[in-house]
C-alpha cells in the first residue's frame, strides 16, 4: 500500500471500484459492503467514473498489451493463509473474510498481547500487515500512531476514540496524522480486522503504558 494514498473512506472505495486495492485490503472493503450494503451505491458511483476514464485512454499497442498480460501471468497469485470452508448458518464474520482465512470468528487461535487484547496475526500478505484483533468490554488499545495507513473494520461490539464510534460494519481509517486510543465499549468484546502498512508506535505516556500492562 506504499504508493496507495488511503487518506478516507471515500478514497479506499474509489481504488476498490478501480480494482487497484491489495489483496487484504479489498477482501476488507467487500466484506464491509456485506456488512453494509447501503455503501455499494457509492461504489457503483466510482465504477461508472472509472468506465468512462478507460474508454477515453489511448489503445494500448499489441506488443505492450501483450508484454503486460506476460507479466501478470507469471507473478505469483497473493499469498491466502488458508483454503475457504463451509460457513455455518450463524457465522460472525463476513463471507469476505471467511472466505480469506478460512476460519470462524470462535476458531481464530487468538494470542494475549495484553490484559483483555487479543491479536491474531496473519503476517504479510500482498505487501500488508493482516491482524484480527479481539478488546474486552471497556478495555483500550495503547495510545499509539502509525508509519503509513491502517485500516480497521469492525466485525462485532464497538470502539470508540478521538474520533467517534465506529461500529459493526464501519471502517476505521488511519495513518500518520491520527494519535489515538480506542476504547472498546462496555457492552461486549469489540473485534476486528486489520490491514496496515506497518506496525504502530507508542505515544502514550509511561504512566499510561504501565497501566495498559497491568490492565
């Protein structure tokens, strides 16, 4: 996502109508489009913009079309950490991200980052960070910021920070300029699933640090 400017929501749906997103990152949006089906109108909007682009570009010559079609079938496919399965009747998660993993929201083999924050890491993939995350009821992620972008959907509960609330469905954008501390709500465990460029960093003092460590 190095050269993806990714700066809102509207900007992430415009490069998924323009099928330019990595891999993670669209499995993300059309899972949130599932999640809420009213935003697909928005992206029907940005096709329509990215049709009438294309057949106003110059053709592009045969030997560099087919130089091109060369060089797509011999990259290797994104990396997908799993094969899809069945979903149950009553799954949590999105087909979209089902699909991706491979996995169930009660399969996911969490790992105890601190007191009442669970991550599951998937590593890199198409260039991004992939992560499920998993909050307490009231519990906060360490003030931190970020060196690029992260995007979070909500999968289930809420979180709120600086920012607002971002609910079940709803898209958490991110990057250098945003210093926060999501709080997950008191209602039930917030999860969620992550595609970042890189890891993020700290701000927070240490008073506040010692007391994330502790819970």
């Amino acid at each position: 996502m190095a050269d993806v400017q990714l700066d809102t929501v509207d900007a992430l749906m415009a490069r998924y109508a323009a099928g330019i997103l990595p891999e993670p990152a669209r499995v993300l949006v059309e899972a949130h489009l599932e999640m809420q089906a009213n935003n697909r109108s928005r992206v029907t909007e940005y096709e329509a913009v990215a049709g009438d682009i294309l057949e106003k570009m110059e053709p592009v010559a045969l030997s560099s079309r087919d130089a091109a079609l060369k060089a797509v079938f011999a990259a290797d496919p994104p990396a997908t950490p799993a094969r899809a399965r069945q979903r149950p009747a009553n799954a949590l998660f999105p087909k979209a991200v089902h699909d991706f993993i491979g996995l169930e929201a009660d399969e996911i083999p969490w790992k105890r980052k601190l007191p009442g924050f669970r991550e599951y890491s998937l590593g890199k993939i198409d260039g991004c960070d992939v992560s499920f995350f998993w909050l307490r009821p009231g519990r906060a992620i360490p003030a931190h910021t970020h060196d690029g972008y992260e995007l979070a959907l909500v999968l289930d509960g809420a979180f709120n920070d600086a920012r607002g609330r971002f609910v079940k469905g709803d898209i958490s954008v991110a990057d250098e300029r945003i210093d926060h501390r999501p709080v997950a709500e008191r209602e039930r465990p917030c999860i969620g699933f992550a595609v970042s460029q890189a890891p993020y960093r700290l701000t927070g003092s240490l008073r506040q640090l010692i007391g994330d460590l502790i819970g």
